[in-house]
C-alpha cells in the first residue's frame, strides 16, 4: 500500500467521522438538553430535517478540507498536542461554517445547542480516528521497509536523511550515503555513514539490497548525475534528484506538457485545488455578506444620495490578478470633482512610494468619514467578488498609474487575485510604510493558505468593529 492509498483511506475515514460525530451530537442535544427523543416532533416546534440534511451533505467534503490545511494529512511524525490544537482550530472553523450555513438556510429553526455538542463531541472524534491510523499506518508500514541510499554527504543530504527517518507511514530504512563527484571539499562533509564515492555506485547496488537512490546534487551538476540515473534504471532501482538550483531561489517541479517534461519554476506554489476551493469560498461569502449587509448597503445608499450631490458608486480602474484592470466599486466618499483636486494637494501626500494618502483629506465628506471608519465604504466590492475581479483576502488592488511606478519586485503582490482585506488592513494600515505594505503582501504570497485566509478574515472583523477599519 502506497502513502497515497493511506491517505485517502485517512480522508474517507474522517468524513465517515464527521458525519458519525453530527449524528451523535444531535442525539446528546436531544437526550441531554431536551430530554427528548427528538424535540422537534413535538408540537411547536418546526422541522429542522432539511437543514440538517444539507448539513450532513456539506460536513464530509468541508471536514477533510480544514484538517488539510492544518497540515493533517502530512508524512510526518507529529505529537499528540500538536494534532489536539489542530484538531480544536479545526473544530471552531467547521463550527463557524455550520453556524453559517444555518444562518443562510434556517436561521430560525436550527438547534443553535447542536452546534456546542458538535465542537465539544469532534475534537475527542478525531483524535480517536489519528490514533487508531496511526496505529494502523505503523503496523501497514513495518510489513516491508524500503532501503534508501543517499548520494551526497552535504546539510542537504543528512536533512533529506532526517526526514525520512520521521514519516509516519512506510519509514524506509537508510542505507547511507556514497559522496558526490560535485563534492571536492572533505571539511563539507556533514554525516560520517560514507560507503564510498559515487563511482563505487554500481558496487554497493550489486553487493547490498537497495529499494531507492536519493541524489542530493544541485540541478547545476544534472550532467554528472545522469549517467548514474540511467544505471539505476538499468537495473531496475527507483531514483530521485533533488530539485534545488542555484541559478534561482524557485524550486523547480517537473510537470508533464502533452507528453514533454517541463520544468516548472513558480515563485509561489499554489495548488490549482486549494486555488479552486478558495474561489467557492469567495462566492458563498460574498453572497452571504450580499444577503447580510443589504439594508445596510440601502441605507448608505440613500444617505450619500441626500447629503451630497453626484453618484452613489464610486468606480475606479484597478489593477488585478496579473495587471488585468477592472472596475472596483466603492461608496463614494469623496466630492464628485475629487480626482481632479489630487493634483493640487499633491504635496501634501503623507505616504512613501507611489500611493497618495492623507489623515484628514479635504475632499472626503463628513458621511465619508463615517463610511470610511466602519469600512461601510467597501461593501459593494462584494460584487467585484462574485464577478471574479477580486477575492475576499489578498493584496489590496493598485491603481494602474502606481503600478507603473512600481520596482520590479514589488510586481509581483499582483501575482495574487486581489482582496477586499489583506494583512496590511490588520497590521495598522496607513500606520505602515509603502515598503513594509509590499513586504506583507509578498509575505501573504509566498505563505497563503486557507488557514491564513480564515485568520485575517477574523481579524479583519474585529478591526472593523473597533472603529479602526480606516
């Protein structure tokens, strides 16, 4: 059995949990709580089957999700405290998601004590579950161990050697390590389990049992390695390169292109899955926000319309994922001639870089100002959002006049579909310098998943709710 095929058997196992953990916890809160078979038979109550329904069709797919983007389901060793917090982050997560769907669906009828039962009954699930496959994973494991030699003696190859001395499932057995020809230096040598020299390959494959061979060479000295790899496959012995270079900082994946090999050198790695999923998000939440903050849209619609003249919509190009421009929309706080007034107050910008910024700019009208503190101001970026312009969280889109003044590094925070909240919202916004807003959204670039995504998201709230959303 392959890791692949163990994983998979993890994550069915975990959607077989949630489901199970839901169907417990409805019966707790019945028992428990309400002292009923099912409360909602009785007379007075509403039917809560539907929503619980659609529910228990969301929680198998989401469940697997969230515990994938707390690295559940990675090959490694890991302790029991570490897979408890995870499992509790998950938890309120899933929580929150319910607590969602119930909102939108029934937000009358659904047990709100479901919920509680929920997250105090999973946690204790789901690390039942790791433990009974972990358990099984160490016994699938110990029935055949591969035996691994390592060419090269450098950091690389002793971290290559840790690392799979702490997978969790099929830990292969190493061999040791035979010296590369690329390696002249004997003060570099970092491991002393040395069986030879490279050339003396074919020796140690004849004399010893040997399931895989890890080549631990920059992709610079490809040329020295490959006649070693063809040996391997000669004789039938799996081979890895390691893909590291020196001529740059992407590590390159080999990817297939209709039947040609590539390499792939991406700046930011993101699975094309999680990409997907992030976008499904994006819509549910701004339909959801659409649905929520409704009056509120109205109200600030018809405010801007009765204390100034001149539209409701402010709209404005920006640039987008890759320098695509499309039309943002904000509520207009501003005069309606404030555009042509920039000019005028340039030299009274207070921002570094290629941004105009200032604390009390005369052009923003006083319901502006209101608008701007509670960020009222950027709720029909919603729209941009269901029109695929923009997302939820990423890198706040650029006017195209600033990006043509941008550095060439500072390019790619473009690289990223651009949001309606970002980490330089909930670091202090116009508190920071232009250089350090870069910084983060490059930071969010190269570290994003949807765990962190989830976590400006709250925090973006409890910005906005202290009154410091400008």
């Amino acid at each position: 059995m392959s890791w692949r095929q163990f994983r998979a058997g993890m994550i069915a196992a975990d959607a077989l949990t949630v489901f199970v953990t839901y169907m417990l916890a409805d019966y707790l809160r019945c028992r428990l709580w309400m002292g009923q078979d099912w409360p909602e038979l009785l007379p007075g109550y509403g039917s809560t089957v539907r929503i619980h329904m659609q529910i228990l069709a969301f929680l198998p797919l989401a469940w697997p999700i969230i515990l994938f983007q707390f690295d559940w389901y990675a090959q490694k060793w890991r302790t029991w405290s570490w897979a408890l917090r995870r499992a509790l982050a998950a938890t309120a997560i899933l929580a929150l998601l319910i607590a969602a769907l119930a909102l939108l669906f029934e937000r009358e009828l659904y047990p709100r004590a479901q919920i509680g039962f929920m997250a105090l009954v999973l946690p204790a699930t789901a690390m039942a579950v790791r433990g009974i496959s972990g358990l099984v994973g160490q016994w699938v494991g110990s029935r055949r161990r591969r035996r691994v030699l390592i060419v090269g003696t450098n950091r690389d190859a002793v971290r290559l050697r840790r690392l799979l001395r702490s997978v969790t499932f099929g830990r292969p057995s190493v061999l040791g390590h035979l010296r590369g020809a690329w390696e002249t230096d004997p003060s570099h040598v970092e491991t002393g389990a040395i069986l030879g020299g490279i050339d003396q390959l074919s020796q140690v494959l004849d004399r010893h049992v040997v399931d895989e061979v890890l080549f631990s060479a920059p992709l610079d000295h490809l040329a020295e390695v490959l006649p070693y790899v063809r040996l391997c496959e000669e004789i039938g012995v799996t081979s890895h390169i390691q893909a590291e270079s020196m001529a740059c900082h992407s590590i390159p994946e080999m990817v297939d292109f209709h039947g040609i090999p590539l390499l792939l050198y991406a700046p930011a790695r993101h699975s094309p899955e999680l990409l997907t999923i992030k976008r499904a998000l994006d819509i549910l939440f701004a339909i959801i926000g659409i649905l929520l903050t409704g009056p509120i849209m109205l109200i600030c619609a018809i405010a801007i319309k009765l204390t100034s003249p001149g539209p409701i919509l402010f709209r404005q190009r920006r640039s987008g994922l890759n320098g695509r421009e499309f039309q943002m929309y904000k509520f207009r706080t501003m005069d309606p001639d404030a555009e042509t007034k920039q000019a005028e107050l340039a030299h009274l910008n207070e921002a570094a870089g290629p941004v105009f910024k200032m604390k009390h700019d005369p052009r923003v009208t006083g319901l502006g100002r209101f608008l701007r503190r509670w960020s009222l101001d950027e709720l029909p970026q919603l729209f941009n959002v269901i029109m695929g312009d923009m997302a939820i969280v990423g890198p706040r889109p650029p006017i195209p006049a600033e990006v043509r003044q941008y550095d060439r590094w500072q390019r790619r925070r473009l690289s990223m579909r651009p949001g309606l909240t970002c980490l330089w919202q909930i670091k202090g916004r116009h508190r920071i310098g232009f250089q350090e807003w870069m910084q983060l959204d490059l930071f969010y670039i190269d570290h994003w998943s949807l765990r962190l995504d989830f976590l400006i998201l709250f925090r973006t709230v409890s910005t906005v709710l202290s009154g410091s959303g400008a």
